[in-house]
C-alpha cells in the first residue's frame, strides 16, 4: 500500500488516496467516527472522485455524492475519455 495523496479539508475531514493491490482507494473521514472508502481501477478516476468530494465540501457537505462509485466510475471515464485527444 502506498499513499498516492493525503490532506485535510477545512479541518473538518481528510481525505487520502492509496494505491492498493493495483486500485486506488479514496479514504474520507471526519475525525470523529465516520470513515468511507471507495476503489477505482485508475487514478485518474479516485483523483476525480476527490475533486466531487471537494465540492461538496465546498457547500458544507449538505450535499453529498448523486452516484454510488460504479455510477461514477462510468460516467467519469466518458468525461475523461471526452476531454483527453
């Protein structure tokens, strides 16, 4: 296991990105009791991830995630796949 990238947010949660085993976890916890993971095949798709979890932390978390991680691994590989030539 080896860390890709860690850091706080707003010191209210952090949030790591691990590469494991050939996937990459996306870590997020709250410092209190609260820690959820989710696995992409790719990185690009768990630093994606990380980016919509910003936002929502951008709007104090009172709005989380639309698509559970497989949703989200499909439609992040169409807007990447769209933006790289």
């Amino acid at each position: 296991m080896s860390t890709v990238i860690e850091f706080d947010y707003k010191n209210r949660s952090y949030i790591e990105v691990l590469e494991e085993r050939g996937v990459f976890a996306v870590l997020c916890g709250d410092y209190v009791a609260n820690v959820w993971r989710e696995e992409f095949p790719t990185l690009s798709l768990a630093l994606l991830r990380v980016a919509v979890l910003v936002k929502c932390g951008e709007h104090e978390f009172e709005q989380m995630f639309a698509k559970d991680p497989e949703t989200f691994a499909r439609h992040g590989v169409l807007f990447l796949n769209g933006e790289v030539i």
